[in-house]
C-alpha cells in the first residue's frame, strides 16, 4: 500500500534541505534513578524488586504522546491495551490485575508527579497524564508494590520534568492519517534554584473505525522551588478536557471479521460517547531535617465532571423497572488527599545502614451522581440520583536493613481502611426503589518481606513476599442481582498473596538483563455475575492463581546500535469452579479456565540505529510486538487471536545555533495485519471486539529554542 510513502517523501525531503550534522548520541542507560521500590531515591539496578524505567527519548519516539500504551509496551509484566476508543480508556494491567476493568485503569495504582491519579476505591484514569511534559514513567511489579494500598497489583508512576539547564521553548506538530493532528507548545527551565516546565497539547481526531472521532485537550505545569539547602517545594496543576469522544464499543466476533471498521446500529441510535474534564492542583514539600532524615508532605485537590451516554436504549428491561439506573451518566466528582512521610538512615559500621520509612496517607472523593433514560441520544427521565463518599486512610513503615555489606533485608507492613458511603435521593415510595442509602467498610494490614544480594557489583539477586487486596469500586458496588436495588454490600475485598525471585546482571560492559518469576494466588476475585441492559453485578469467585516469567534485556550492541528485547509469560487461571449469573442464564466457570483479558504471552523487541555521524541526524528504529490470545470472557466461549505487529520509525535533528529542529516519521503495523487490538470482558451483548488500526503513519515536526 502507498499510504505511508507520501509522508515518508516529505521528511526525506525535509532532511535533505538541511546541513549535514551529527547525529544526536542514543546511550543505552542500564541504571536510571528510581524512587518506587523504597520510596528513597536508587539506581534501578540496586532497587530491590522488578522495577522498569522508561526515559525522555522513548516518550519522544513512541508516537503522537496521546496514550501510555506508546511508551509502556516494551515493560516486561504489563499489559497495555490501546481500545482505538477515547470514550474508554486503555486496558492497562500489570501481571494479570486489571485485565478485567471495561473502562478506566483499576487494581493499578497510578501516580503523577506524586499525587495519585486512582481514586480511593481503585478505579483511575491514564488519559489525563500528561505525556508531553513527562521525563520519565516507572513501573513496579510485585510485593512491593502493595505496600502502596488498595488495588495495587503494581504501580505506574509518571514524573514530570526538564533536562534543559536555560530556558527552552519547543513547538511541535504531528499529523496522520484519519484526520489526526496533535500540536504542542513547551517550555522548560531547570536553573539552580527554579525548575519549570509547561506543556500545553491538542490531538484530534475522526478516528479510523466508524463513530470513533475525539478531541482532547491537556495543560500540565510543575514548578519546582528550592527554598534554602535543605528543603524543595514543588507545585504541580493540570487541565484536561475532552469535549467530544465517540464510543464505537465493541463488535461481535462475526461482525468484527466481516467488517473490523463497522459499528453496532444501537450505537449510533443512542449517539453513544462521553465529555469528560478535570483539572487538579497539588503540592510536594521535602525537607532534610538532618544529614539522615527527610520529611516529605502532599496535598491535593481536583474536580472532575462526566457525561456519558451509554448504548443503552430505555426499552432495556434493566431499565423499565423502577430500580433501573439509566444509560445516560452525569457525575460530578470532587476528590482531594494528603500525605506525609519521614525517612530516616541510621548508618552502621563499614558500608552498612539501616533506613526507615514510614508515613500516613488520607484521600477522599465525593461524586455527585445522577442516571438518566437515554432517548436515542437526548437526555430523558431521571433514574438514580446519589451522593457517594470513599476515603481511604493508610499508615505504612518501611525498613531495609544491611545484614552484611552484600546481604540486604527489606521489610514493610501497610494497614488500610476504605470507607464507602451513599445517600440515595432518588427514592419512589410503595415500590421495590426504596431509600437505598448505606455503606460499607473494607480493612486490610498487609506485610512484604524480602531478602537482596549483591552476589558481585554487577549481579544482584533478589526475593519478596508479601499480602495485598482490592476493594470493590463504587461501580462494582452499586447493583445487586435479581434487580434488587441498593449497594452490593455483600461484596468483599479480594485477598491475595504474592512472592517473586529475581535477579539483575549486568553480565558486559552496555548489557543488563532483568529477569522475575512470581507465584500469586488470590480468594475472593471479584467477578461479573450478570450485565444486562446497562447493570453489571459482580460476586466473588473462589480461588484464582497467576505465575509467570519476565524478562529484560537492553543493551548497545555497537556504538551506533542497541537492542531492546522483553519477554513476558502469564498463567492466570480460576482455581475453583464458580456460577456466573442465576436461573436459566447461569454459567457454571470450570476450574482451570483463564482470567479473560490476560495474554499468556506478550513480547517486545526493538532495534535502534543512531550512526554517530550521520547526514541529517538520522536515526532509525524497528520494533515488533507480539501479544497472545485475549479470552474474552470468564467462560472462555472466544478469544481474540494472538497478534504480531511490526513498528517502523525514522528520524532526523538538526542544530543551528541555539534551534534545533527534528522529524519523526512512525510507521505502526506495516504489514497491514488485521488483528483485535483489546477485548471488553464479560460484555452481555457478546460485542466483545476492539478493533486495532492497519497500517497507518505518523509525521511530527519539532523546532526548539533555547535562550541564553
């Protein structure tokens, strides 16, 4: 197909007009500062545990900078699902937690510039962060991680930041096919006492399925003070808006295979999709009490307003009974938290310490929620209206004890209550909707033990073992089955325990491989029971286990040349035989099915190619990705096939003075494979499929000015 030539023309073109200059250096960084495993700051290679740190350039190399999947698909253990539908948001799990959400991020925790981006009850959203201002993401896998909270199965943190020591202004343009076009203005300082960076981005489009146009707009500003030698504050508000987003939902497997670009006609009919905005303000404060302790203290506040349009007609029997919900949602949400956390290091004799941490984390949300009939698009008669309350409170204490100079002990215990709260105002005397206000209350104290040895200074072995759990969301919590009205109060947090082994080498000079094997099991996995008409109920299931492999490998190959490979494998499986649903739908789930959602293997490999003096600044990359079969429901009746993707991207970067000017040119899926790129879980109409693009391209433009 010529699709991407005319692109591809252009940038040559481009490049070729411009002087000939060296290219621009591309250092494979084996030990990036991380903060996540121990909440101190460490090279990656000494964290002790399966942590993944994704710099500036693959950001920058990754795509339009709309979604996190461009970036977090090389991370071995993770799974991140582009839906191609900006109504929903990615299908992000890490080592099988998450896999079930069909919408939103949850039983991943999610934190940006350390302010969490989930809600108390563990639902969050990756479309509000800010890729564009963003310097680097980490992502935690096992037991650590729960020492985080609730539904922390694993966490994705973003940071955002500047490497620019004098005040640089960068505008950039991409565009692609299907109408896209993103345009993005930054600014970024890092000076000896103020770091600022400002990012503003626009991204729309009309989308490649049918029903699928978007329009997304995003402010993100951090700024960084050091106030004296020993303390920092940092300010960070953020923008997000989003006043059109489609929903194509999802497809059947016989209308996926006929017509991959089709939509359903109820989705039309009801004019499904959303309009979403939020903006949030928050603060970092740290101080070094003494050369061995630090105080660190947060607070937050936001707002965030929906309204959705589900394809849901009021013909629905879900909806004619007087406790039906709606298939029009309208909340308004307000959310706020704070935090404070004191490390402390007691140094012992020789190379040996002992460092402490401990702090205590409060965040509440309160939403305003309404549900309306949707008539074929227009807002009808009101059907739920509540008040609805979570906060969590957690205290936490983390040690890391050196044994000896190469043998290091880490232990951690979290204590965490979750508190559920709604009033209903939608109440209709003499009938079954009475008035359903209530709550409920989750608790849970979780401790992480582990053992690290640095067997020499370029092999570390680690192992960990720890307990976590996952509340219900207030989505799981707001129906109950058999069309009884009222919150699911019968429904528990699931339980799970984790352990993993590991081990880091760096086994020559420029190479490191990272490598995990991890054993969960988890009881009480919440599951769907029913979904009709727009009400899903869940229950939980018994016994579920998930084990697996990951592995890393980065490293130059030559000076010009380096190499990415990630390997991931899953077993996630019900361990006892449950029912799904009741009378004559009822589904009895054999032991021994799969978790739906979760690739049983996933893979990336990436070849990148910077020659040291190339004509133009060129660089190049290639970059396949393979993702295993995606069962689509716990019954396991289908499943998306498994899928290898090839990826293709050029670049080229000038300097000229103080300008510096860059193109990139990506070419996704270059083999043109039809493939469903994600799948809706459980979904009760049986359109289970997310259709991924074809081939399609990307040209973005980049001029950046530096003062000085």
């Amino acid at each position: 197909m010529n699709q991407p030539l005319t692109p591809s023309t252009l940038a040559l073109a481009l490049a070729a007009a411009f002087p000939t200059t060296p290219a621009f250096a591309q250092v494979t960084e084996l030990d990036p500062v991380v903060v996540t495993a121990e909440r101190m700051r460490q090279n990656s290679f000494d964290a002790p545990a399966a942590i993944t740190a994704i710099g500036r350039e693959v950001i920058d190399n990754g795509g339009m900078q709309v979604n996190l999947s461009e970036a977090l698909n090389r991370v071995p253990g993770i799974s991140v699902l582009n839906r191609q539908n900006y109504a929903q948001d990615l299908q992000l799990s890490i080592r099988g937690f998450g896999s079930r959400s069909t919408f939103g991020i949850r039983g991943v925790r999610l934190i940006v510039d350390g302010i969490p981006a989930t809600m108390p009850d563990g639902q969050g959203q990756a479309s509000t962060t800010a890729l564009g201002s963003a310097q680097r993401i980490e992502v935690l896998r096992g037991p650590l991680a729960q020492l985080y909270g609730n539904a922390a199965g694993g966490v994705v943190q973003v940071f955002s930041g500047t490497d620019a020591t004098v005040p640089t202004v960068s505008a950039g343009i991409a565009f692609g096919p299907w109408e896209q076009n993103r345009e993005s203005l930054r600014f970024g300082h890092n000076g000896e006492r103020d770091s600022v960076v400002i990012d503003a981005m626009r991204y729309a489009t009309n989308g490649w399925r049918d029903f699928s146009a978007a329009q997304r707009t995003q402010f993100n500003a951090k700024w960084e003070r050091q106030i004296d030698p020993a303390s920092t504050i940092s300010v960070v508000a953020n923008s997000f808006d989003q006043p059109l987003s489609k929903d194509p939902a999802g497809l059947t497997r016989a209308d996926w295979e006929a017509n991959p670009r089709q939509v359903a006609a109820i989705v039309k009919a009801q004019d499904a999709g959303k309009v979403v905005n939020q903006q949030q303000i928050g603060s970092v404060y740290e101080r070094r009490l003494s050369d061995a302790t630090t105080l660190n203290a947060r607070v937050y506040f936001g707002n965030r307003n929906l309204f959705n349009k589900l394809s849901v007609p009021p013909t629905a029997p879900a909806q004619t009974s007087v406790t039906g919900a709606g298939g029009i949602v309208d909340f308004a949400r307000s959310y706020m938290g704070l935090g404070a956390q004191l490390a402390h290091v007691v140094k012992l004799d020789g190379e040996r310490a002992l460092r402490l941490t401990g702090g205590l984390e409060h965040d509440r949300s309160e939403e305003d929620r309404q549900g309306y009939l949707n008539n074929a698009g227009v807002q009808g008669a009101l059907k739920r209206d509540e008040l609805n309350t979570v906060r969590s409170t957690d205290v936490y204490a983390q040690a890391a004890y050196d044994i000896l100079a190469a043998l290091t002990a880490t232990a951690g215990v979290r204590s965490s209550q979750v508190k559920f709260r709604s009033a209903d105002r939608f109440i209709v005397p003499n009938t079954a909707n009475g008035d359903d206000s209530g709550g409920v209350d989750y608790s849970a104290t979780n401790p992480v033990i582990g053992l690290t040895f640095h067997a020499t200074p370029d092999l570390h072995l680690y192992a960990n073992a720890g307990r976590g759990f996952e509340t219900p969301t207030f989505t799981e919590l707001s129906y109950r089955a058999g069309g009884l009205s009222g919150m699911n109060t019968d429904l528990k947090a699931s339980k799970s325990r984790h352990a993993e082994i590991g081990a880091k080498w760096k086994f020559a000079a420029g190479h490191r491989i990272d490598a995990a094997l991890f054993d969960i099991s988890t009881r009480d996995e919440i599951v769907t029971d029913t979904n009709s008409g727009g009400r899903t109920t869940f229950k939980n299931a018994g016994r579920t286990s998930r084990r697996g492999a990951e592995f890393m490998y980065t490293g130059q190959l030559a000076e010009s040349l380096r190499a990415t490979l990630s390997l991931t494998s899953l077993r996630a499986r019900f361990d006892e035989a449950f029912v799904s649903g009741s009378g004559a739908t009822a589904v009895n789930i054999p032991a021994g099915n799969r978790l739906p959602g979760t690739p049983e293997r996933s893979a990336f490999a990436e070849l990148a190619w910077a020659p040291k003096a190339a004509w133009g600044g060129f660089n190049a990359g290639i970059e396949l990705v393979h993702t295993g079969k995606l069962y689509v429901n716990d019954a396991n009746s289908d499943a998306a096939p498994a899928a290898t993707v090839l990826n293709l991207r050029t670049g080229f970067a000038q300097k000229f003075g103080d300008w510096t000017l860059s193109q990139l040119l990506r070419v996704d899926n270059a083999t043109d494979k039809t493939y469903a790129g994600s799948v809706i879980v459980n979904d009760g109409n049986g359109r289970f499929f997310e259709s991924a693009l074809p081939r399609n391209w990307m040209i973005a433009f980049t001029a950046k000015h530096e003062f000085r």
